[in-house]
C-alpha cells in the first residue's frame, strides 16, 4: 500500500497571530480548507506521518460526540443573548470560567433539543 501522507498546518490569523492547526490533513484535503492558499499559511513537512500506518479511531473514540449527554437535568443558568456571544466572540480575553461554563450547557441543552427534534420526526415518519 502506497504512504498517504499528512501533515500538520499553520496559518496566521489576523487576530491571534499564528495558529498551529489541531488535525491532520492530506495536501489535497487542504486545498478545502478555509486558510489555504492564504499568506501565512504553511504544510509542517516535520509532522509528515504516513496515515495507513496510524491506529484507526475505536467507535467508542465518536461515542461522546455523537450521544446524547444524559437525560440529567440541567442546573438552571441564563442562557447568553446574541450581543453577549458577540462579546465573547469580539474579545474572548474577557470570557472567564463562568461564562464557559454558561456556554457548554447552553450547547448541552441545544444538542438535546435537536435530538428530541430529530427522533420526533423521525418517528413521523415511520408512522
């Protein structure tokens, strides 16, 4: 089997300076990439790794993403309105721990939402 090669990438952000990219991608890949093709924007030839040789992500590596967080109720907060958001997005030097805390269960109680919505259609369906 032939080496697929990957890479890490980094970019510079206007805002935040340079940005080591997290994930690993595929020339070709990175030519869909929202950076690509930017000024500042480079291949990591020192973090070149052959993917067929990489261990495969176990279905347990998905679960958490992919289920639902619980059926636990949540504790009560204030949900951020749309000009809090554009303050934390703006000026995230400003965001402490409480507000991160406000948003993951914002984002908790989003996700869960969606799914009532997408099994209660889906059981419509069927119907």
């Amino acid at each position: 089997m032939e080496p697929l090669w990957e890479y890490r990438w980094e970019y510079t952000d206007s805002y935040y300076g340079v940005i080591e990219c997290k994930f690993w991608m595929t020339d070709r890949e990175a030519e869909q990439w929202h950076a690509f093709g930017q000024e500042g924007t480079r291949r990591l030839d020192e973090t070149r790794r052959d993917r067929n040789l990489q261990p495969k992500p176990s279905e347990q590596t998905h679960a958490y993403a992919a289920a639902a967080a619980g059926t636990d109720a949540l504790p009560e907060f204030v949900s951020p309105d749309v000009g809090t958001l554009r303050v934390w997005w703006k000026h995230p030097e400003r965001v402490d721990g409480a507000d991160v805390r406000r948003m993951v269960l914002e984002v908790i109680a989003l996700r869960r939402l969606l799914n009532a919505s997408v099994k209660a259609a889906s059981e419509s369906r069927e119907v």
